[in-house]
C-alpha cells in the first residue's frame, strides 16, 4: 500500500479519478504519539469507489 498522508484531525480525505469508479480502495491505519512511537495496525479496510 502506499502511503497516503499523516493526519492531525478526522476525517481524512482521500480524492479519486473516474478511472478509479468501481475499483476497491483498501486503508490501514494506525495512531503515532506526540513521541513518534507508532501504535498496532488497525485491520485492513476496503470500499468500491463510486
């Protein structure tokens, strides 16, 4: 997966092509403290982009 982006706040948004309608866009996600130290992985989710 490529990395997308850090965030400070919710929700992220991540913009699309038509060139993406129909395919499945798959995230994972996880939280970095104000040390850097980076927390576990979340599960891995997937969306059909429309």
């Amino acid at each position: 997966m490529p990395f997308l982006s850090n965030e400070t706040k919710m929700p992220h948004r991540n913009d699309l092509t038509a060139a993406d309608l129909g395919h499945t866009a798959y995230y994972a996600a996880r939280w970095v403290n104000s040390k850097g130290e980076p927390g576990p992985w979340c599960a891995i989710t997937g969306s059909i982009v429309s």
